[in-house]
C-alpha cells in the first residue's frame, strides 16, 4: 500500500500545533499527569489572558466528556480549546468539541505520547487502543480480525481506520 503524505488526514501534530489568534478565554483539558506537567509548561503562553485548566483522568472516557461538553455549552465566542495529552485522548476530545461547534482553529491538539493509537476496526465498527505504527497490523480485540491500521483518521470515530489484512483479495 503505498500513501501520499499529501492526501493523507492523518494529523501533523507539528503543523496543528498553532492556534487562531484572538482567543480571549482558553480551556486546557490535560489528561493524566504527563499531560498536567506539560500543561504547566504551555501557561506562560496564555500570560494576559483567561485560562480554565481541567485536569481529567489519562483515558478518554464519560466523565472527560461530561467536563467538555458543560465547557463547550457555557464556552462564548473568542473561547479556544487545548488538548493536551495521549493521541486517542486529544483525537476524542477533538470530535466532540468539533460535534460540539468548535472548529478546527479554535482547537489546539497537544499529543505528549502517540505510542497508543485508537484504531476503529471497520469490520465489527468497535475501537480499541493498540501500541501500532500505522501502517503495521493489530488484532481487533471484539471480532479476533487482522487489522492494517490505514494512513486515515476518521475524525467521526476519532480513531485510525483498520481494515482486515486480507480484505482486498476478497
Ligand atoms: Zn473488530
């Protein structure tokens, strides 16, 4: 298989990691104690304005949720959003905040640790969190398929998209 880094969506952090000017409130949402550290660093950045710093457990889950969406609905305009912490983390967070009216510049994704990437098996439609290189193959944990975790984020599922390894012979 072989990919285009042009027409990839795969995230360049790098390149992301620049945020709209004019934010007058920003939400940090750090997620585990990595993250906090580094959420301390990037304080000095904000120096003049408002900032909320959340901090939430390492993992994605309800309660990490429950916080941003309360945030998103008492957010106003000139309200920026940083992510700071696993690349599953910040992808999860990023879809409900964009679900949530937020668009692209007004999020800021901080991804400390992309060894863990969350792979959306297309063949049973479940995500789970798997130490893998795109490109490189993982085992679905639901459905026991052969993942090749594809060049694609689906910002919907926010998660990398495997598909089953032998899926095109079929
Ligand atoms: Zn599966």
């Amino acid at each position: 298989m072989s990919v285009c880094m042009d027409t990839t969506s795969v995230p360049r952090w790098d390149e992301e990691r620049s945020i709209a000017g004019g934010g007058r409130t920003f939400t940090i949402l750090s997620f585990g104690d990595e993250a906090a550290e580094q959420a301390r660093n990037l304080l000095p950045s904000f120096d003049g304005r408002r900032v909320d710093w959340m901090r939430l457990p390492a993992e994605w889950g309800d309660t990490a949720a429950r916080v941003l969406r309360r945030q998103l609905d008492a957010s106003r305009v000139g309200c920026r959003l940083v992510l700071v912490g696993s690349e599953a983390a910040v992808l999860a967070a990023r879809a409900v905040a964009v679900a949530g009216g937020l668009v692209d510049e007004e999020i800021m994704p901080v991804p400390i640790d992309t060894a863990d990437r969350a792979v959306y098996c297309a063949h049973c439609h479940t995500t789970h969190l798997a130490g893998v290189e795109v490109g490189r193959c993982t085992t679905c944990p639901n459905c026991r398929a052969e993942l090749v975790v594809y060049h694609h984020v689906s910002r919907h599922h926010a998660a990398y998209l495997g598909y089953m390894i032998d899926a095109e012979e079929r």
